[in-house]
C-alpha cells in the first residue's frame, strides 16, 4: 500500500528533525529511522495502529514512536499520515 503525508505532517517531521539536531544530532537520526521503520511496516500493515482515543470518530489511526505519535488515516488504497505530533501537544489541533 502507497503511503502519503500531509503537508502538515512533513512540516510536523522537519520542525521536530530540526529540533533535535541543535540538542542531538544522533537522536535526531535515530527519530528519523524509527519513523521510517514504522512507515515500512504500515505499507504491509495499514491498520496495525491503535485508533486515536481523541478522534475516533474520525477513524484516525496511529503508531507511538515515543516521544510522538504518527496519526494516519487508511483510505482505499493509500496511508494519509496525517500528523506528527508530540505526544504532550494539545490534540485538539490535530
């Protein structure tokens, strides 16, 4: 399955990359090979994610990459990751 991100997703991705290469550069590349770890396995596994308790309505669905929390949606024939969220940021904006 074709996974896709959100303009606000990648914005989401680069601030927190950007941030964590200031404090540590190490981390920040570990961060970034979780991520795209988690994304191969979605390929195989759309809806291996728990549905976001603040959403569900929706049907979002997302993996903990502690600290963060990548929200996605399953559509037809493609993952939409949705957000890249710090776990502690208000939801309300998701």
């Amino acid at each position: 399955m074709r996974v896709r991100w959100t303009r606000l997703a990648l914005a989401d991705l680069i601030a927190a990359r950007d941030h964590l290469v200031s404090e540590n550069p190490v981390a920040a590349e570990a961060m970034l090979r979780t991520v795209r770890e988690a994304v191969q396995k979605l390929r195989k596994h759309p809806r291996m994610g728990r549905v976001v308790p603040e959403r569900r309505s929706l049907g979002y669905r997302e993996i903990i990459l502690p600290p963060f929390r990548l929200v996605y949606a399953v559509a037809r024939d493609e993952v939409q990751v949705l957000r890249f969220w710090h776990a502690r940021r208000d939801p309300t904006g998701m």
